[in-house]
C-alpha cells in the first residue's frame, strides 16, 4: 500500500463549534501525478472513519481525499451542552460548512497558481443526500466554490433526492416532526438500533454503536429530519454530465428499493453509460466500512472510465 500524507484543519469559523476534516493525498515523490479531489460524507450518527477502508487505495491511485466529521459527530463537538440545546443543522449550513474546508485546502495547493481542481462528490446514507445538495447547489451557482469543477457522483446506501416516490418509509414522519412531539424520544431510541441492526458484521455493529455516542438524541433527530425534507423538484437535465456511480450493501433493506429506482431513472433518461450499480455481497448499510476495499476498487474502476 502506497503511503499517504495526511492535513488536519480545524475550522473555528464558530468558536464554540471546531469542525474537523481530514485530507489524504500521494506521498510528496507522487505529487505530479494528483487527480482529483474526492469529498466523501459519513452518515447520520457517523463520523469520517466511515471511509477507512475506502481512502488508503484511492489515494494509491492518485486522488486526494476529503473526509470530515460533520458538525456535533465525531470530533467535531460543541464546547459546551448547551449548544445542543439548539442547534443549527441542515444541509445548508452542513455544505457551507465544507466549502470553507475545501476552499482552505484549495488554497494551500494553488499556492501562486490559479488552478481548477475536479471534484469528485460521495458520501454514504445521508452523507450522500447532502453530496447530492451540494451538487446541485453548486450546478446552479447558489453556493458554488470557487475553481471547482464537479465530475461524478458517488452514491452509496442513499435516496435520490430527486425522487420521492418510492421513498424509505421512516422520512415520512421526520418530515413534519417536532422534537418535544409524544413518543419521539421512544422512536430516536428505537432508531438507533436500527440503525445498529442495519450493518451486517459484528465488528461493525459495534463501530457503528460507538459512533453513535457521541450523538445526541436531538442531533440524530435533526439529522433524520434534514434527511426527509431534503427532496426537491429541480430538474436534473442540467447534471446529464454528470456520472453517477450507485453502490449498496447486498442485506441493506432500507435503501434496495429507493437504488434500485433511482438506477432504473438514470438508466432510462440518459443511458448505460452515465450510470453505474453494485450491489455488494456480505454487506448491509455500512458498505464502506464492511467492504471498502471492493467500494475503492468500484470507484477507481469506475471514474477510470471514460464516456
């Protein structure tokens, strides 16, 4: 396995909130051969360890990687209890908040040079509904970064937020949801062990239940509501470019029907080509982290490519 450099930044745009975000590059002997960027985003109750076992190769191959805990998961904690109180969370803030990472980093490359960098946009469950927001945002120019370009999209156990119909039944009610609502606390209990129960190896569960410690209930719950209110109605016309590669685990029930659709859309509207679906053996919801060599591989295979 090829060695790797590993930048730490800390953002303290919000003094009392240091987010964290980790960026994996080639060695410096391999620095002329850098490809893209390739952002991933862990899920609700997640944090960027998520992508453990996917990043070592894609940096092998030559792309940098951008991996984050995104705000009140991981690392990236509040410095008081009191902030959890009322916090502020939706993909929008979620996505202002990696572009000031991503436009530091873009910086430290560029140096004197004014550079375009590809990126390359992933994440996993709800990790990748906020890739596709970003995307989207970005194709319309209302939040878009600087000297960024999109190439692809990887989505991996996740909806289309593009289509709400079929839709994972449990978004349904945090659509409309209020925190201090009867028998909500009895339902954010029962769903962390769904979501625990939704990976399919032991060593998982047990990652996956340590991630979620550092979660607040009312967090997970804004991050479930963020989730279902997440759905729009653009039209995706305008990303036609824009590849696509649709990845879950063979056992993850709660995405099946949701991919399976969103593949057979993509298929239809624009072709064999723009569109690509695994679905991996022996893995439930956390695919990334039961299968992250093979999710690697998928990826390099897939943006190596070309239409």
């Amino acid at each position: 396995m090829a060695e790797y450099l590993t930048t730490t930044y800390i953002d303290t745009h919000h003094p009392l909130l240091p987010l964290y975000t980790y960026f994996y590059s080639p060695e410096s002997s391999r620095r002329d051969k850098i490809k893209s960027i390739i952002l991933l985003l862990h899920g609700a109750g997640g944090d960027h360890r998520q992508f453990d076992d996917v990043f070592p190769l894609l940096v092998q191959e030559g792309y940098q990687v951008m991996v984050c805990d995104i705000r009140y998961h991981g690392k990236s904690q509040p410095a008081n209890d009191t902030l959890l109180d009322k916090p502020i969370f939706d993909f929008h803030v979620i996505i202002k908040d990696i572009n000031r990472a991503l436009t530091w980093y873009i910086k430290q490359q560029q140096q004197e040079s004014e550079l375009t960098f590809s990126l390359i946009l992933g994440g996993l469950s709800m990790g990748g509904m906020i890739a596709q927001s970003y995307l989207y945002q970005h194709t319309n120019s209302l939040q878009a970064t600087p000297n960024v370009k999109i190439h692809a999209l990887l989505a991996f156990g996740c909806s289309n937020i593009l289509i709400s119909d079929p839709i994972i039944p449990w978004m349904i009610f945090y659509k409309d949801a209020c925190f201090d609502d009867d028998n909500v606390q009895a339902i954010i209990l029962s769903a962390r062990k769904e979501i625990i129960d939704s990976a399919y190896q032991p060593l998982t569960k047990n990652q996956v239940h340590s991630a979620l410690t550092l979660v607040s209930d009312k967090i997970l719950f804004h991050c479930f509501c963020a989730c279902a209110n997440s759905f729009t109605f653009v039209s995706d016309k305008s990303l036609s470019n824009i590849r696509q590669l649709l990845i879950r685990g063979e056992y993850d029930l709660y995405t099946k029907e949701v991919m399976d659709a969103w593949y057979l859309k993509r298929r239809r509207l624009h072709g064999y080509m723009d569109v690509d679906y695994h679905v991996i053996p022996n893995t439930g919801h956390f695919v990334t982290m039961e299968a992250g060599k093979q999710v690697a591989q998928h990826v390099i295979t897939f943006l190596s490519c070309k239409t």
